[in-house]
C-alpha cells in the first residue's frame, strides 16, 4: 500500500513507523494496539499523510485529550507560524529550559556587516548566536546552503564584545534550529565543521521531538482544546508554552474563555505535561 506525502510523492505504508508515533503520544501499548486496530481497516492505496494523520489523532484524542496533543507536535510547531516570530521565542524557551539566559530578534554589528540574531542565548562563559529555521510544509527540508551561510555568519561575529545580560560577552559558538527536516547534505556538512543542528528527527535521541518529549517544554499549540483563535490570543499574550499556562491559568479568563472550557484546558494541560511518556 502506498501512502501519499505532502509534496506529492508516494511511498510505501510504513506500519512500524506509525506505531512508534503512536507509542510517543504516552498511550499504552494496549492503547496503541486498540488505536491501530480501528485506523488498519480504513486505510486505502493512496491514502494521504494528511489523512492518516487525522484518523490517528482522532482515535488517540478518544482515548485522551493529552494523548493527542503530544501526537501533535509537529503540527503545534507549524501553528506557530506563520512567520516564525512565535517559534523563535519557543526555541529560546528550549534553551533556558537548559538553564540558558535568552532573547530574540537581536540585531549585532559584525565584522563585516550587521546581523539580526534570532536568539541570543547564554550561561556561564558561553554564548550561542541561534538561528531559527522556521517552515510551514511539514515534508520541508533545509539544503545545505542555510548551513554554509550561517557558518559564514557565526564566523562574522565571532571575535566581538557584546554588551548582553548585564556584561560584555563574546559569541562562543552558534546554533542552527528548524522544526523540519535536514537534507543529508546539510548534516554532512554540520557533522564535518562540528556545527550545532538541531531539527525535528536530528540529531538522533536529542532531536527537536525528543527534547521536548524530555523537557516537558511543549508549544501552546498542541493543546486539542484550543480552536485557532484561542492559541493566536494565548500567543500574543507570551503564553508560549503549556507550562506557561500552568503557571498563569488566569490567563485564560483575561482572553475570555468560558469556565467550563478552562476546567477542560487546564485538565489537558496538567495530563500532558504531568503524564510520563512510557515509549521512545
């Protein structure tokens, strides 16, 4: 059975594949197998990633409502789009996840030219230029010229004084982050020059999916509770995470959100962020 991706191409059903995506989502693997089962019969030659992608979280969010939003995640990160600005300010979330001071849309003079840094994060002696990779199509992959280019850009400040975070600091390295894909080529070229990539299935046990699956660290987007217009108001008001949420659950009456919706958001939130997940 072939399946047809986003971009057109088809490619055979990959059964393994998608039960692994379906043991990331935190079910059990009693769960898994009772999800699987009621998707097996209604797939068909030619059937669209899209599709079956909607059928699986259909069946998950049946199961429960934090299930889904954990199998959503590559959507979430999409959704925070469609720009980008939103996902910038996600990643600096990843690094001071990590203990890392961060901010974003900064502007640097290097030695040749001046560079806007998408983030700017730093601890201890070390300082990161962070350049966010944002795509909208979920089979993008990033060439290898965005590599080679940023290179030439870390290159570029490398060697200035900064004044960040209440000091002077110098650029000690740099970070290339996307939430698609990497061409071979791409990571070829980042694994030679010992460059940091960080992509949604790169590098292997620490990639974007990975991390926030250890983190905890998960956009505001994946909640399955939330229409649209609910997230875009959650995000202009710097609720990026659903840990901000948490934090901040009165935030959702600020944006006019009905009590009985709140006790369903915030019982989804604390599901998913609280539930361990039990596969790889």
């Amino acid at each position: 059975m072939l399946v047809k991706k986003y971009s057109g191409e088809l490619v055979p059903f990959d059964e393994s594949s998608l039960r692994r995506s379906l043991m990331r989502s935190g079910a059990s693997d009693g769960e898994v197998q009772m999800v699987y089962a009621s998707i097996k019969d209604k797939l068909y030659d030619g059937i669209s990633t899209r599709e079956l992608y909607e059928m699986a979280f259909d069946a998950l969010k049946s199961k429960k409502n934090s299930y889904a939003a954990r199998y959503s995640l590559k959507r979430a990160l999409r959704e925070l789009g469609p720009e980008g600005f939103y996902f910038e300010k996600w990643v600096a979330r990843l690094f001071q996840e990590d203990g890392f001071e961060a901010i974003t849309g900064q502007t640097v003079q290097g030695h040749a030219v001046t560079h806007e840094i998408d983030v700017v994060a730093a601890k201890g002696d070390v300082m990161l230029a962070v350049e966010c990779k944002f795509r909208n199509d979920e089979d993008a992959k990033i060439s290898v010229t965005t590599p080679m280019y940023f290179k030439s850009r870390v290159t570029d400040v490398t060697g200035i004084e900064y004044p960040f975070f209440n000091a002077h600091r110098q650029f000690t390295d740099g970070w290339l982050v996307t939430n698609a894909y990497l061409t071979t080529d791409s990571i070829k070229f980042g694994e030679y020059y010992k460059m940091n990539l960080l992509s949604w299935d790169y590098p292997n046990g620490q990639s974007i999916k990975a991390r926030v699956d250890n983190t905890g660290e998960y956009p505001i987007t994946c909640l399955t509770n939330l229409t649209t217009q609910d997230k875009a108001m959650l995000l202009k008001n710097q609720c990026i995470c659903v840990k901000d949420l948490l934090k901040d659950p009165k935030i959702l009456s600020h944006i006019q959100i009905p009590a009985d919706k709140q006790k369903q958001i915030m019982q989804e939130a604390k599901e998913l962020i609280n539930s361990p997940i039990e596969h790889e």
